[in-house]
C-alpha cells in the first residue's frame, strides 16, 4: 500500500554517458579501496541542447536530454539485436514472450487484522488476480509487536499486523498455498517472517519444495532509501546470506530476495539511478553469498529484482531491457555463472506511488494504465498496479479491482502480449537502453571504488545522489517547468472527492488482546529456550534460519525474536553526516 506517501520523483544526471577513464572497468573484481572523485555536472556533455531541436528542449522525467528525432546514425557502435531468449537477453528472457504465459497479476494488499487480509486476498484471487502480494504494517516492518509503545497509532494501518504464527495461520486460512504464489514485503524482520510462513506450510501438509513465492529481504535499499532497517549493515547481510543457503537446501524454488529498485525510486531517485543502484545492491549480495562459501549457481537463480514503472513511456522501458543486459553480463563476467538461470534477471514492476496525487484523484488510472504498459512492453514477470485512491488511503475494495482490471485490459485487449519485444529496433529505444546500460556502468565503478555497496552506504553515496535528484524535480516541479496534471497545471478548485477506506481503530486493541491470550496459552519456557538459542547462535556462524523456525513454532512473537538479536547485534543509527 502507497497511502501517506507524497510526489517525490526524481531529476536525473544531465546525461547518461560515462567519463572516458570509468569505462571498461565496471567487469572486473573490485578493489576494498580507493576513493572516487564527483564527476563535473556543468560540462559540455552533460547539459547540451539537443542539436536536433534548436527551438525546443526536450527531456525524460528523469531530466535526461532528448532528440526530436532518432535515426540510425544514433545506434552507431551499438551491437545488433540478439533473439528473444538469448543472452544477453535485452529482449526478454523468454524466446516466445507472453505467448505461452502471461506476466503474473500479482495485487499488494494487506490492512487491519489478519482476518480482514485473508477476506481481501480470497476477492482478489475470485477475481482472476494469479498471485498474492503481503503489505505489512509498519510495527511488523520495524520487527515490533502491536503492544509496544512505539507501535502505537501504526498498528494495522499501512498493512496487515502480524505478530506471530497465530496470525500468518489466520492470514493465510482457507488458502491453498502450495497452488499460489506468494510476495511477501519485509526486510529486517524478512527471516523471521519467511519461518512463519513455512510453519504454516507444515501446519497445512504443505511440503516446502512445493512452495513457490518471494521474500523481499534486500536490506541494503533499507539503508538508502526507505529507513525500515533495525541492524547494523553486516549482521543484517548474514541474516540474507543464511536465507539463501537455507531455501537453496529446503525450499528451491523460493524466490529468496527480490532486490528492490521501486523504494530507492519512490525517494526520489531517476531512472537511471534506480537502475544502478538496484543492480549493485544485487551484485553486493552475490558478492556476500560467495564470500560466504556459496556456490554462485546455487542461489543466485532465485534472486529476483522489484522496478518501479514511472511516467515516461519510454524510459522505462529502456530501464528493463538494460537491467537485463547489464545482469547477464556482469553474472557471466564478473561472477563466472555458469548456469544460464543465474544470468536471467527475472522481476516484478509496481506502479510509481509517488506519481499518484490527490487532487483530480481519477487522473490516476490513467497514469497507472501508462505505467503498467510500459512495464509489459519492457518484459516484466510480474506485475501490480496502483489504486486511484492510494493518495489518499489505503485502497478501497472498489478501487483495488479497477486496478486489477486494468492489467486485465492491458492482457487481454491491448494485444501488446501477443507480441515479443515489438518495440526492439526502435532508433529511440535501443539508444536509450545503452545510454542506461553505459551510465549505470559508471555509477559501478564510483561504488567499486569506495569499496562496495555496503562501504558506498555508510560513506552516505547513494543517499546524497538520491536526496540531490529529488530536490532538484521538486525545483522544477515548483517552477512550473514539470508539468503534473491537477496539481500545477489543469486545476480544479472544484476537486472531486472519492470514498475511502476507514480503519477502525479498534483494530490495535484487537491485536493486542489477541496477543495477551496468545501469551498466556503457550509453553513461556520453551519460548525462552529458543530465544537464548537463537542469541547464542547469533554470536556464532551457524545458519540462524533453524533456530527461527524453532522460535515460530513455539509461537515466540516477532519482536520478541527480533529484540533476541538486537541483544547481540544492537540497532542500526544512521550517520547524522548523510
């Protein structure tokens, strides 16, 4: 759910391009060392009008100059098309596209109590979506049970509240799981979550190889841009480097983090931005998981990445023929892969939250109609598209199927997935695509260059470049020179008002009573002996996801296990210098 956010979009680099002594270097082992110098944004290269459009200037949402007109001298040095299906898959990894599978409608939902979700995710699914996608709410997020006084006010308001296995029982009843293919949403507390949802697999017969779905567990966006971290960066990596061994062993055909770029976008950063801040932050995990003693082929077929589909058509687009290209490459190249699924980027596309707005609230299905398009016609996997309402609340019931229809329209009416890659060979595309592909390149080596993503993120790198690029859209968008329809340009003052989801708040009461029967009826000292296992194995090496589904199975609540691991690791406090 995208309710309380605000229009935040982001202003690109000037230019894609990559200075001359960066190029080239991107593919290679980086260093643990060195330093990088910030590139000159007023040079000639990075702020020319197109010489194309002398009486007009033209630029991508992310502020990237752009010609009137391409043609074929604009695709000169860049490589012939390959087929669909074959590396380095710019086309899509799939030789036949959306003929022989549509891209999964997989709606994110989750508000109130467990009950309330469960009845939602059954309309969904009654409705033809073909996934289920878990919003938690923020206490769960932040590894907090309901009762804790900073959870107060937040409790079932911006996702569903899940304390304990009691709740992901009540939240998936009646549920077949083994036939859906569930998304889960979290982070910090990713682990903790994903051994509830395994309990609750064996609870219903369910074996876990015969589950299919996705763990978020990319904590490293937490740090830049989103803030729901609870650990310091490193503990927190062995937290996901434990939870792709494990599924590796137990549950193969779990997705097993979905590296997110849709966060690091909706705070504000540019295509371009998103696209090599993403693909790093999934290079570093490799990185940890082979540091970790990690076959690469073992685990990095069930990586999957999360891209946000933002207004400009066609720069999205290129986004995801680029990211494809660019994580082909680097797994081949850098990492050695052997097995072509560990060179396929598969991911999911969300709707940009931070482009809707509220005022002239119904404008927003169009803008989510356009988004949704370009994240077909740019190959995704999977897709969720945004309520018109969600500027203003949590989606209505009403207003969540409008959404799942529009996909519908898309699939069904459109005919674009009748076609593989039918914008391939476009003089505009394929510019755009290796201009991303170059400067996501260069954005590598700075980050190779302080050593890492993790070293980049407590230098504060990304944090900087993001917080400039959205400063700089807002700039523009307060003087006029970015147009949003309704909020500066074609206002209404007569503003047309929508119904809108109320929470009761009784809600919180609820799940805390439910929380203090929960308490009193389970066996307190097994609790505490999974507990102190789980601290004592924290100080240790030993995978920790054993020890989690341990505590889950003797109903040991969320916070409780995450405070299990705040004894030992402590929290995580940004730098008041980023």
């Amino acid at each position: 759910m995208l309710a309380c956010q605000h229009w935040r979009a982001a202003r690109a680099r000037e230019d894609y391009g990559a200075p001359d002594h960066l190029i080239n270097t991107w593919g290679a082992r980086p260093t643990r060392q060195g330093s990088v110098q910030r590139r000159n944004k007023t040079t000639e290269t990075m702020t020319k009008t197109p010489t194309d459009a002398p009486d007009a200037q033209y630029s991508t949402v992310s502020g990237r100059p752009i010609k009137a007109l391409y043609t074929a001298e604009d695709l000169e040095g860049v490589a012939p098309l390959e087929a669909p299906g074959t590396f380095p898959y710019t086309r899509g990894i799939h030789p036949s596209g959306y003929s022989g599978k549509l891209w999964t409608m997989r709606q994110f939902s989750g508000f109130g109590t467990p009950s309330e979700t469960n009845q939602r995710y059954k309309e969904l699914l009654a409705a033809g979506g073909t996934g289920l996608s878990v919003a938690f709410d923020l206490p769960t997020l932040m590894g907090r049970d309901p009762d804790h006084a900073l959870s107060r006010g937040e409790v079932g308001k911006c996702g569903v509240s899940v304390a304990s296995l009691a709740d992901m029982e009540q939240l998936f009843d009646g549920i077949p799981i083994q036939d859906v293919s569930t998304s889960m949403t979290i982070n910090s507390p990713a682990a903790m979550v994903l051994a509830m949802y395994l309990v609750v697999a064996e609870r219903q017969g369910v074996d876990w190889p015969a589950l299919s779905g996705t763990l978020q567990n990319d904590i490293l966006k937490e740090y830049i841009a989103q803030k729901e971290y609870i650990y310091p960066p490193r503990p927190s990596m062995r937290l996901v480097t434990d939870t792709f061994d494990f599924c590796a062993q137990e549950v193969p055909r779990w997705n097993t983090i979905s590296v997110s770029g849709y966060h690091i976008r909706e705070a504000g950063a540019t295509a371009l931005q998103e696209l090599a801040f993403t693909l790093r932050d999934g290079i570093e995990y490799v990185q940890y998981g082979v540091d970790a003693g990690l076959d690469v082929d073992s685990f990095v077929p069930r990586i999957s990445f999360f891209f946000n589909a933002h207004s400009d058509f066609f720069e999205e687009i290129a986004k995801y023929r680029a990211a494809r290209s660019l994580w082909a490459t680097v797994m081949r190249d850098r990492f050695h892969a052997k097995d072509e699924r560990s060179w396929k980027l598969r991911f999911h596309t969300q709707t940009a939250g931070v482009s809707l707005t509220a005022q002239q609230p119904y404008n927003n299905v169009v803008r989510t109609a356009i988004q949704a398009l370009s994240a077909v016609l740019g190959g995704t996997n999977s897709l969720h598209t945004n309520s018109l309402d969600e500027a203003l609340s949590l989606p209505t019931k009403e207003a969540a199927l409008l959404a799942l229809r529009t996909q519908q329209v898309i699939a069904n009416e459109s005919g674009v997935a009748d076609h593989v890659d039918p914008l391939g060979g476009s003089y505009f595309i394929e510019r755009l695509t290796r201009d991303m592909e170059t400067g996501a390149r260069t954005y590598f080596d700075e980050i190779d260059a302080l050593g890492g993503m993790v070293e980049a993120i407590e230098h504060g790198y990304p944090q900087r470049e993001i917080a400039e690029s959205a400063y700089q859209f807002q700039r523009e968008v307060e003087a006029g020179k970015r147009k949003i329809v309704g909020v500066n340009s074609f206002t209404d003052e007569a503003q047309t008002g929508v119904n809108t989801l109320y929470l009761d708040e009784g809600i919180a009461e609820g799940q805390c009573a439910a929380l203090d029967r929960l308490r009193d009826t389970r066996n307190t000292t097994e609790v505490e002996g999974t507990l102190n296992r789980l601290r004592d194995a924290a100080r240790g090496r030993d995978n920790l996801m054993p020890l989690l589904l341990d505590a889950v199975r003797a109903y040991a609540t969320i916070g409780e296990m995450c405070d299990a691991l705040r004894d030992v690791w402590g929290e995580y406090e940004e730098a008041a210098s980023v």
